[in-house]
C-alpha cells in the first residue's frame, strides 16, 4: 500500500492543476493495472482448526461508462488469483480465484484533476482448480462460490485529455463454504482488502 501511494504522490505532482475531464466527451474508460488481493488474517476454522489465506498480486482490468460527470458504472476482471490456504500454520490448499465486480461509482470533483471517489458494487467470486497439500496432499478439496458486496474508494489523477492514472481500495464480503471429501469442514472468512494502480484510457 506504500509503494502504490508513493506512485499517486508522484504522479499527482507531475500533472498539470488543469481539469483534462471536460475536454472529452466520450463516456467510455478502459484501465489497465494490478491489484493485490489481501485476505484477513484469520478467516475461520476449518475442521476445527485455525485457517489463513495469503495475498496474491495479478494484472486486472476494467471498462467504466460515465453517464453523468459525477456518475459512473465500473466492471473489474483479472487475470486469476492463486491463494495458499494454510491450516495451523501448514499449507493444506493451493486454489485459484476469479472475482470479478461490477459497481457504482461517485466522484466528488469531476473536473478537478484530482479526483477522488467512492463506490459500491456487487462481488462474484469462483473459485476453482483447488488442489491438497501437506495433511490434505491427494484430498478432494472444493471451495464453494461466493456473492458479496464490495465497498469502493479511491483518487483519479489526470495526465492528459485522455489519460488518467488511478489508485483504489475495496472491500469484498467473500465467503466460501470448504468442502474435502465431499464433506462440508466450515466456511472461509476470506473477506479481503484489495489495493490496486491502474492507468486509463478515455475513448
């Protein structure tokens, strides 16, 4: 998180204090950047032991369409997350992730070229190619899919007319139901923060 508002510091400083926004009429913004998924560090019992999932860094991207200045609606994909999911402190579980949101987003100064917002939106995440290891190795492992909400913040910060750089923050309510062997061994808490820096194109 240091290092990605370090880059918004810099990149503030170099843009020019002209509002770029009003320049452009197009509605549509396409960001390319990376995000780090970072889950609680507790997220529940499993089996009736203590249960961590650890952080994962991938590229993402998103399509945003602004009906009003302020207004807009967002769609965020990546490429997929790989998660190791560790049992008293022994990694029992690699699996990957898919979490794609869609959401709503409100900026309070639109023609400013610093911008910050906030948002809301809906989260799905499936998850799939869940493999055993260590006391697990050779287990049948299933991690159920999940619907949250997903709680959105962050600053737009104008390079040119048509560029933007962006740093942001959400919440995701994620929650999975473990399975291993068919049998149902408790829910994980995933529920993570994800950081992120993207660069964007309006066209």
């Amino acid at each position: 998180m240091r290092h990605l508002m370090l880059l918004a510091a810099g990149i503030a400083c170099a843009a020019a204090p002209t509002a770029f926004a009003a320049t452009v009429d197009s509605p549509w913004i396409v960001h390319v950047g990376a995000h780090v998924v970072d889950p609680t560090s507790h997220t529940g019992r499993l089996a009736g032991i203590h249960a961590s999932v650890d952080s994962s860094t991938r590229p993402t991207f998103s399509i945003e369409y602004r009906w009003s200045d302020a207004w807009s609606v967002e769609a965020l994909a990546a490429l997929p997350f790989r998660h190791d999911v560790s049992l008293a402190g022994s990694r029992a579980v690699r699996v990957k992730q898919l979490p794609p949101v869609v959401g709503v987003n409100y900026r309070f100064l639109p023609h400013a070229a610093v911008t910050p917002f906030v948002g809301a939106g809906v989260n799905y995440t499936h998850f799939f190619d869940a493999k055993g290891r260590g006391p697990l190795q050779g287990a049948d492992v299933d991690l159920g899919d999940s619907w949250g909400l997903a709680w959105h913040a962050g600053v737009d910060i104008a390079l040119a007319p048509r560029w933007v750089a962006t740093v942001d923050v959400r919440y995701m309510d994620i929650d999975s139901r473990v399975k291993v062997g068919g049998a149902r061994v408790g829910t994980a808490h995933i529920d993570p923060w994800v950081y992120g820096a993207s660069v964007g194109y309006r066209f």
